[in-house]
C-alpha cells in the first residue's frame, strides 16, 4: 500500500506516528510522514520518506514565555496552541493534498487530524485514524481530558461527546476556509464519525473499553529503537556507575510553571537522594544543583529509564508508556490536557504514587510519593507489569490492523 500519515504537535505527538511509519516501511508499505520540522531529523534515521509540514510550533511558545512566567498556566498554552493550529490549516492542507495524491490510505492525527480527514474525503480513499489517547466515547471511563469524576456509564459516554464537539467547534472554522480556498470543498457542519482507529496504547495500562467497536484497536504502544550510534555523555555515564540508581525528573515540553519553585520543591523532595534533572522546554536545573544531583538534556527514554529508580514525570502517554516498559514506578505531576488520566491509570495499576497536581507541589508531597514508589512490593509489582507491556508488540499489531482494515475498503472502490 501507499500510505500517507500525517500529525503536528510535539515530540509525543510525532515520535510514535514515525515509529509506526518504520513499521509500516519494514513490512513492504510504500510509507511517507508529514510532520514537523523537528521531526525530521528521527524520519532520517528511521529511513522514513518525510514531508515537512510548515509552522514551528515550539518557537511560538517560546515567544509568549514572558507571559507564562508571569503566571499563565494549560489554559494559555492550549489558546496559544489552538490559535497556531488554525493559522497553518491552509498551509498543512495544501501540502498534505499535494502530497497524497495516489495515496490509499492516510493516517490522520494531532492538531492535523482534522486536515487529513478533509483531504481524504477530497481525494475519495479511506481513512483509518490514530490515536494516543481514548478519545472515542465509552461508558467505562469519561474523557481523559476532563477530571476523573465517578459517573454512570451515560454520563461517561456523553463526556467524550462533549470534548469532541469543543474540539471540533474549536477547529473548524480554519478547517471550512481551508477547504473551501484549497479544495473546494463545501462546508462541513459535522465532525467525522465511522471511520476506523489506530490507538497506539498499551492494553495493560487501558485495556480496551468493552463497548468500543470492533473498528477501533487497542494496539500496544509505538517506540523506536535506540539509535545504535548514540552515546551517553561521559558525565553522565560516570553519574550512572558512581552510586545507586538515580531518580529520573523531567517535565518534557511543559511550561506555564514557576521553574525556580518546582527546582525548590523537587531538591528537598529528592531528600539527599541522587537524581537527574532533565531540563526540557523551560530548562530545569539550570541553577546550581547539589553534588546529588545532574542536569541532562535529551536522553532517550528507553536507554535511560532502565537505568533509574523512580521517574518522576508530568504523565505525558509517552513517558507514561516509556516508564511502564522500563519496569520502573512512576511519581506524575500532572500539568493538563490528558496527563490526569494516565497518572489516575498508573496509580490504579499499582505502578505509580498518587498523582501529585503540580499547582500542590511541595518538598514534602513529593517526598512522601518517592518513598512510596520506593518501596519493594511498588519496585517488584514495576518489574512485572514492565515485563507485559515489553511482551506486547505494539507496531506490528497496528501493522496486521491496517492491513485488515484497509485491503476491504481498496476490494470495495475498486468495484
């Protein structure tokens, strides 16, 4: 098949959708991603045909930091994230319509989900989305983008509705200019519904809702390889063999927070313990830092999380599924968005302490959740729910699920 995928967003957006690009590439698919610029660089390694999709979401953000250091939070970073989405709509749909034409499938997500399906429908060749968190409505649990509040199973479902329709409300109107400009297509009042998905989630860490249809597939989680080129800096391997196994802090792409505060609140909870500190998007540990403990920058996740005690992360899926594959407890800081949700699901699972709210972050919360995920039975139950999300084969599942989905639809243009 050809296959087109495309996504915009940040690296947990875009690292999966190019490991299930390689996937697809290695079992014979004729494969090209639309991304990011700075996913470019990953598509090279993986030996992925890539198409850049303009805009450079990361740079916007860091052109609004003096405003979020004066206090704004997620609610900010999502207007300043929508708002670049919708800028870039036309752009992304010429680009993505240029780019599939003879295409036979095209694999949608991120904040260009809403492009590819549009594109797709102009070009009259199915569509199979992709999914990194629940989105799609069930009773079993409510949106992963709301608080985890007890509710029946109606209200359940009528929660995901409802995050589906501000979502689409919040998009479309960039989406209808950009189809009317680019391809002449009329408006759409309506969001998509029927087509199938891809949710590149571990069934151990959600399994899969019971009232969920059968075109919806719960496939593992989606991870590169290590690049066996890359090496760790001399520092912190000597960091590594000096003594125990470190805590792991890291952030990732979050901002909207006061980094000298959170420094303070994660040195005292830390309590003398050894730990790196990974500075992502804002920087942390930039300040003089105890003997105990080392800044890092980017360090591959699944090089570096087998290697510490504890990861203390802000529940992105992607570091959630990172840790969870390690075989190491977690302590999730949740910022917004749907970290909440895996940081409820980790906690359930007996993998992670109670989620600690970064706006409740303190030396002592802290502490009391490092000693908690330090203990043996947490360690012991780590390594053996590690042991099942390793097991699962998460690319080559969402491989054998495209194929099955899409060959049908192919049989039936074709009549």
């Amino acid at each position: 098949m050809r296959i087109t995928a495309l996504t915009f967003g940040t690296e947990g957006d875009w690292r999966p959708m190019a490991a299930l690009c390689h996937g697809l590439a290695a079992a014979g698919h004729d494969v090209q991603l639309l991304g990011p610029d700075s996913s470019a660089p990953l598509a090279a390694r993986l030996g992925v045909r890539f198409v850049t999709l303009e805009g450079d979401m990361a740079a916007e953000l860091a052109a609004a930091m003096p405003s979020v250091e004066r206090g704004a939070g997620p609610a900010e970073i999502g207007r300043i994230i929508r708002g670049f989405a919708q800028r870039h709509t036309a752009g992304w749909m010429r680009t993505v319509l240029e780019a599939a034409r003879g295409t036979d499938v095209i694999l949608p997500a991120g904040l260009a989900v809403y492009v590819g399906l549009s594109v797709a429908e102009h070009l009259r060749v199915p569509v199979v989305g992709i999914g990194l968190q629940p989105v799609m409505p069930t009773g079993d649990f409510p949106s992963a983008f709301l608080p985890a509040w007890r509710m029946p199973r109606w209200a359940n479902r009528l929660s995901h509705r409802l995050v589906l329709a501000l979502m689409w409300r919040a998009f479309r109107g960039a989406t209808n200019a950009a189809r009317r400009e680019v391809a002449g297509q009329p408006r759409r009042r309506a969001e998509w519904r029927g087509y199938p998905i891809l949710f590149g989630i571990s069934p151990t860490l959600m399994p899969r809702p019971r009232d969920w249809p059968e075109r919806f597939e719960v496939t593992g989680h989606w991870s590169t390889p290590v690049d066996p080129a890359w090496r760790a800096d001399p520092a912190l391997d000597a960091f590594l063999a000096a003594g125990d196994a470190p805590i792991y802090v890291g952030f990732g792409s979050m901002l909207g927070f006061d980094r000298a505060k959170v420094e303070r609140a994660v040195l005292e909870g830390l309590a003398g313990r050894r730990a790196l500190l990974a500075s992502g998007a804002v920087g942390l540990g930039e300040g003089t830092l105890p003997p105990h403990a080392m800044r890092i920058g980017p360090t591959p996740h699944d090089w570096l999380f087998p290697r510490v005690h504890v990861v203390v992360h802000h529940g992105g899926a992607g570091t959630t599924h990172a840790a969870a594959r390690a075989g190491v407890p977690s302590v999730v800081v949740p910022f917004g968005g749907d970290q909440a949700f895996w940081a409820a699901r980790a906690h359930k699972l007996g993998i992670a302490a109670a989620p600690l709210a970064h706006r409740a972050l303190s030396g002592a919360a802290l502490k009391a959740r490092i000693d908690y995920a330090s203990t043996a039975h947490v360690q012991q139950w780590a390594r053996e729910i590690g042991e099942a999300v390793r097991a699962e084969d998460g690319i080559a599942t969402a491989v054998a699920a495209l194929e099955r989905m899409v060959v049908p639809s192919r049989v039936a243009r074709a009549a």
